[in-house]
C-alpha cells in the first residue's frame, strides 16, 4: 500500500502542472464544487447577494481526498448585505482553490443585484458578478520525465513558475415563491476567459450554466408541539461544455439542529456518490459539517471529502423591511 500512495504523491503534481500548462483545467469542464451549495449561495448565483434582511458573512472550505498528498483543496470567505435604500444587494468573496500541491486559482469577486416583486407572492432578485482572478503554477524546483508533451522544450524553459491575470463574469437570477420555494439560473464564465499558462495554446474556458431549487416546509407534531420539523428538498445542476453535475436531497431541521441526505451524479445522471452533513444554526451564526462518500471505488484512499461552512448574521441597528425569502435556505 505504501508503494500505491507513493505514485499518486508524484502523479497528482505532475498531473496538475500539465493540466495547467497544456490548458487541461479549462478543458476540464469542473469548476471548484462545494458539496454544500444550498449554504453557498454567492458561488451558485450572483442574485443572492444581498438578499436578505441582514448583513450575512460566510466562510468555508474543502479538503477533498483526504488520504491523498497534494489533493484538492478549497476555501473561501464571503459577506454580503442589502442596500433597502436602492432595494439593492452588495457582497464580495474570496475565493482559493489548489490542486496537485503546485496548482492554484485564486479570485476576488465582487456582486450587485437589485430585487423586486412582479407579483405579491414572487420576488425576483437578478444579480451580477465580477471578477479578478489569477491563476498560477508552481514549478519551481521539479524536472520533467523525458516523455512527456513538453519534452522538445528545455526543462528550464517549461519548468518556471507561471501565473497569469484575467477578468471573469457571470450572472443570474434568483426567485423566491410564497415564502415557501427558491430557485435560480446562473450563467458563470460568460466572457470565455483564456485561463492557460502555456503561450503553446490559449484556449478559452467554457461557459458553466446552472439551475438550482430549494424549498421550505414546515411540520408540527402534535397540537401543543411549539417547535416545527423543517422539511426542506431541494437539488442543484450544473452543465459545463460535455460534463455536467446532478446533486439531490433533502435537509431536515429541528430547532436548532438540522441535518441532511444528498447524492451527487455525473454526466450519465447515475449517482456516484453520497454526502450527509450536519449543523446548528441558533440566532447569529450557523455551523455545517458534511462528508462525501464515493459508492465506487471505495478501495481507493481517496475517495472521500471533509466540508465546514461557518456563517455569521450582522443584524442592521435600523430595520429593515424585508423581502421574504425562503426560511431555511437564507436564514
């Protein structure tokens, strides 16, 4: 088994940097996922900024592969806040995401949207996002095997730390029914960036369209019961160039624990795999931990994924006359 662990510590760098190099992460299709999107409402659709009735800052993060060396790793921090004057909402977000022990993207991003209500019982809240990003490769150090693509180049030519500035958009919208139901389309990458690190291809990185649904429904046990079990299912798609994401479940809360079942599916929408999460959510923060587990391969070391998403509510001094939003989604 030592031997097997060995060769993924050196396939995942090598991998990484020639997917940076050779423009493989563009092509790739696979955007940094976060298992729990329902509490990542910036990353999916930049018409949740701002929201809600109060200031909301989140953090979180990802540790994919945990038995791997140099896996996959993702972080963020966020906040945004509605501007009642303009009936606007702002955020900005920080965004990491490393993979291979070499390869890094890092982005500031910054949100508006502006809501409104067509009907009494619908809101709808279209959003925008903007974005700086650098990506960048660090090589420093490594040497090439003789076969490899880049081998009719000088190692010193090929193996340089690398890194690269470009802007990046998207957009979308987000509708809440009745207090009851949210759902959303996003469009992410809408300018193609040239996200490559090689002046061998420049090729562009494909648009990501997105639609999610999470719903609200409240249960009482009993006719003096004063808590409510909080149903709330709900999925998220994702479709990016030939590869696409199908996630699937449903949380369940009971004040103020809550807890929740989802799959996740590929591109031929058979599951692939599970993850279960668990938080507390009392007044003026929240805490969710989730781990995803492979239904395949489950002899491989890394198959698994750690998740832990903090947010904290910023209660305004002056009130503010809110937009009703789904409960257990924005709460």
């Amino acid at each position: 088994m030592e031997t097997g662990f060995r060769q993924v510590r050196v396939s995942s760098s090598f991998i990484a940097i020639m997917l940076a190099l050779s423009g493989g992460f563009s092509l790739s299709g696979q955007d940094a996922l976060h298992s729990q999107f329902m509490f990542d409402a910036l990353s999916i659709n930049p018409g949740h900024a701002g929201i809600n009735d109060y200031g909301k800052a989140t953090a979180g993060f990802r540790d994919q592969w945990p038995g791997v060396d140099h896996a996959p790793f993702s972080c963020y921090v966020s906040y945004d806040l509605k501007i009642p004057e303009i009936n606007s909402g702002a955020g900005i977000q920080l965004f990491r995401d490393m993979a291979g022990g070499r390869y890094s993207r890092t982005s500031a991003e910054l949100y508006y949207s502006y809501q409104f209500k067509p009907t009494r019982n619908i809101v709808l809240s279209p959003g925008l996002q903007a974005a700086i990003v650098q990506s960048a490769v660090h090589t420093s150090g490594l040497t090439l095997p003789e076969d490899n693509p880049y081998s009719g180049y000088p190692n010193s030519e090929i193996l340089s730390d690398r890194s690269a500035f470009f802007p990046d958009f998207a957009c979308g919208v987000a509708a809440n029914f009745s207090d009851r139901y949210s759902a959303g389309v996003a469009i992410h990458h809408l300018n193609k960036p040239v996200e490559t690190l090689s002046e061998i291809n420049g090729k562009r990185t494909p648009m990501s369209l997105s639609a999610h649904f999470i719903s609200y429904f409240p249960v009482r046990f009993g006719k003096f019961d004063k808590k409510k079990i909080i149903l709330s299912p709900g999925f998220y798609f994702r479709q990016q160039q030939y590869q696409n994401i199908f996630s699937a479940g449903m949380n369940v809360a009971y004040d103020p624990v809550f807890v929740g079942v989802w799959s996740r599916s590929a591109s031929n929408f058979v599951p692939q795999s599970l993850f279960f999460l668990i938080g507390v959510e009392q007044n003026l923060y929240r805490i969710v931990y989730s781990y995803d587990s492979k239904l395949f391969y489950a002899d491989f070391a890394g198959t698994g994924a750690h998740e832990i998403t903090l947010s904290w509510k910023i209660v305004p001094k002056k009130k503010i006359k809110a937009i009703k939003c789904s409960k257990y989604y924005f709460k």
